[in-house]
C-alpha cells in the first residue's frame, strides 16, 4: 500500500507528471499497447476519514499500472523506477482489492438515503464473517 500512496504522490506531485501519464494512456490506447482500454481516470488519495478511498486508490493503481509501468521507464522518470512493483507486491495489491471490496459493498448497501436498511444489517454483517 505505501509503494501504491508513493506511486499517487509521485504522479500528482506537478502538473508534468500528470500530463506525461495522460500522453502515455493516449498513445496506447491509439497503439493498441494494452490488452484492454485504459480509461483517462486520475490517480485518487487515499483519504483517511474515508475508509473506501483506500480501495479507490489502489483499484486506480492497478488500472492505470500498464501507463505507469512505461512512464517509469522513460529515462526522465528513471529516479523514479523503484516505485515498479514485483509480481509480488502487484499480486498482494489485487488481493487486497479482494478483501476491501466486500466491507465497501457492505457499505454501500446500507448507506441508501431513502430506503430504510435497517433490515440488511444483520444479513450484511454475516456476509462479511
């Protein structure tokens, strides 16, 4: 998690590095360089009064990683290479991905504003044991 917050700060730290990530996701989508679409989405903080913007964040990461794999390559981003994860740490990534996304559907499913979800709290809570 501290080499995907790294990866955001580092990406969001000037305007350059956000344009440079932009120009690279354009052209390969234009080349066909990924095997799916990567959309134009900004890399989001993590925010600690809001628990989700933790799997926001990383779900960012792994979706924007082909670019960002290629921008770190470039020899201007060179000082920067140590942020490429291992298979490893990108595997732990997804399985973290994994786990936060059942507390998040939790969540969302209790926080309707104008249905009463009193009811699915028991239910939702034994989906999460």
């Amino acid at each position: 998690i501290g080499k995907a917050r790294a990866i955001v700060a580092a990406m969001r730290a000037s305007g350059q590095h956000h344009e440079d990530l932009r120009e690279v996701i354009d052209q390969g989508n234009k080349d066909g360089c990924w095997a799916e679409v990567i959309p134009l989405v900004q890399l989001l903080w993590n925010v600690e009064t809001r628990w989700s913007s933790l799997l926001a964040m990383i779900k960012h990461v792994i979706e924007l990683y082909p670019a960002i794999m290629v921008l770190l390559d470039k020899t201007k981003y060179l000082s920067l290479g140590w942020l490429q994860f291992t298979a490893e740490e990108y595997q732990v990534l997804n399985d973290i991905v994994t786990v936060l996304e059942q507390p998040h559907f939790v969540q969302k499913l209790l926080s309707a504003e104008k249905t009463p979800t009193l009811s699915l709290a028991l239910p939702a809570f034994e989906l999460l044991l």
